[in-house]
C-alpha cells in the first residue's frame, strides 16, 4: 500500500517514522517549507530536515530537534564572531544545511537537495518538499509580523497571535513529484502536526487540495491532540488563535471538505461530526513501537475506508 503522509517536524514526523517501519519505500512524506528561513546565509529547512533525521533514526528524541549526539561546535565559533545566535544548528545540521544551500545555488532543485540528503543518511522512504518555491509562515503579533522561527525561538511563542498568513502562496504550486505521489496514493495521511503552522502551509499552497482530494486513495486526519492537550508546542495557541477548540472537533474543521476518516484519541473531549467515520485509539506514541502501532492502526482504518 503507497501511503502520502503531510508533515511538520514533530507529530507528523513521528507517525512517517512508524509508517516507514510498516512500508518502507511505499511511504512518501510531504514535509511543510512554511518554516524554512535563511540563518548565516544558508538555506535552513526545519520541517524537511525533521522528517529526514526522524526517519533516518538520526534526530535527538529527546529535545526533538537537531541530530542526537552532535556538537554545537561551529554555532560557538560563529557567536564568537558575532555572528546572531538565536538560531542555533549543531554541526553535521549546519553541514546539511550547507549542502542543500550549495546544490541550490548551483542550480539545482530543493526537492532533489532533499532526496539526496535523505538517501545518504539512510532513509527508506521519499521525502519531498511541498513546493520549490518559497513560502514563509509570518506570525502576527501586537508588535507587528514576525518570521515564524523569531516567533517560535526569539520571542518564544509568548507573544498573542493575531493571525498567521503565509507569504508567496500565489506563486506556489505543488512540485510534479508531489502530484505524482498523491496521483498514485492509496491513502492520503494528514499527520498529527500542527494544523495551523505545519499542515496549513502545505495545503494553502494553490492547487495542493486538489490534488489531495482527486488520490485515488482515501484521505485520513490523525489528531495532534491527546487527551484534549497538545503532547508538546505551541499548538494549542495557534487553535485559539484561528478560533477553534482544542480537540478532535477543532482539528476537522480546519480540513472541512477534505477528510474520508479521522484518527482521535481515545480521551478526546470533543469528537468529530458523526458523519465522518471516526476511529477512536490511544494515539499518543511512545517509542519506536508506540509510533509503529499508530501507524498500524491508522493503514487498518485507511484499509477499510478504500
Ligand atoms: P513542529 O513542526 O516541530 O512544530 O511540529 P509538528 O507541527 O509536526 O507537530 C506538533 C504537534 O505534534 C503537536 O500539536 C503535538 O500535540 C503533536 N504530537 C507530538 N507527539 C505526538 C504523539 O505522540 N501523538 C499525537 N497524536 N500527536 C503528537
């Protein structure tokens, strides 16, 4: 069964990690670019990187970004310099940022750079951007527009959200290979990522809903929410933020239109409207195998809803 999972860096990251135990290369992972932004003149892309590091058993599970066990070598060297530090990259992050920056001004394309970095750290499934060219996340905020990552890492998600918008959607569109996965999908998986900041981008970009809907497979949502709360970020607040309640419920109207079936956790408060089918699980997954019994069940659901 080919399986297109939709991404952030964390949720949806994790649950593509437990698909990719299941199915291997059958896994195609459309990662978020709403995130990438440019630190010390490279090209960074967190939520592609994430992806990369979690199905390549490289990411540090632990602060749940970065590369386990890496240096923060180079970062030192360049705030000595003086350069800015809010951003901080350990070193073999800061190498795979260098790469792609060098293949793209070489002229190459960002969703090859990512392909290549996914095969030489040893991931099995496909990993694409959702589009080559730039969107960025700007989060609204009392003292005007902030670039996602300064909202996240400057300002450290305090400050109130007005509103988030994302920049050069007009422009986007889904990449040939983005279209060619989801032409072939038999099931579709809204991964539990932010729905506002990691999965809105993706399916902001024009035409990328489309292409969702006409898969041949049905489209599933997991929620990022257990038991009603965010397991970690700053999820809950962009729900506030677009006016939709933290739950199972919050989640599907923001993918009205879209959804065959809706993976919530058993202790969500708040259930999806009865007419999209539902199955209700303990979604929060621990370890490798929590994260591969999640994928289990949600290829089960999507089974049954072909
Ligand atoms: P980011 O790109 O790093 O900000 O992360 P994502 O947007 O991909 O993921 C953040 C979301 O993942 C949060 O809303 C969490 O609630 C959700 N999440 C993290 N771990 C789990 C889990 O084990 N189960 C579920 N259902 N959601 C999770």
């Amino acid at each position: 069964m080919r399986v297109v999972v939709l991404a952030g860096g964390t949720g949806g990251a994790k649950l593509a990690a437990g698909f990719q135990d299941v199915i291997g290369a059958d896994l195609t992972v459309i990662a978020n670019t709403g995130d990438d932004t440019e630190v010390h003149g490279l090209r960074v892309c967190p939520d592609p990187d994430l992806v990369t590091y979690w199905l390549a058993g490289r990411i540090d599970e632990e602060r749940g970004w970065g590369i386990r066990g890496d240096g923060f070598v180079v970062h030192e060297q360049l705030e000595e310099l003086g350069a800015p530090g809010w951003f901080r990259l350990s070193d073999r992050d800061l190498a795979t940022c260098l790469y792609r920056t060098h293949f793209l001004a070489e002229g190459g394309t960002l969703t090859a750079a990512q392909a290549q970095i996914a095969r030489a750290l040893g991931a099995s499934a496909t990993v694409l951007p959702a589009c080559e060219e730039p969107i960025r996340t700007k989060i609204h905020t009392p003292a005007g527009e902030r670039g996602l990552q300064e909202f996240l890492i400057v300002d450290g998600a305090a400050a109130p959200i007005e509103g988030v918008t994302v920049d050069g959607l007009p422009e986007a569109r889904p990449t040939p290979e983005v279209r060619a996965a989801l032409a072939e999908a038999d099931a579709v998986v809204i991964g539990p990522s932010n729905p506002v900041i990691s999965i809105g981008p993706i399916l902001a970009i024009p035409g990328m809903r489309e292409a969702i809907a006409d898969a041949p497979g049905p489209v599933v949502a997991v929620s990022p929410f257990v038991a009603g709360r965010a397991v970690k970020g700053p999820t809950e607040a962009f729900m506030a933020a677009v006016g939709r309640p933290v739950s199972a419920a919050g989640v599907a109207s923001l993918y009205t239109g879209l959804l065959d079936g809706m993976v919530v956790d058993s202790g969500d408060p708040d259930p999806p409207p009865a007419d999209l089918r539902t199955l209700s699980c303990p979604t929060l997954m621990e370890g490798a195998a929590g994260r591969r019994a999640l994928a289990e069940r949600v290829l089960e659901f999507a089974q049954e809803l072909r």
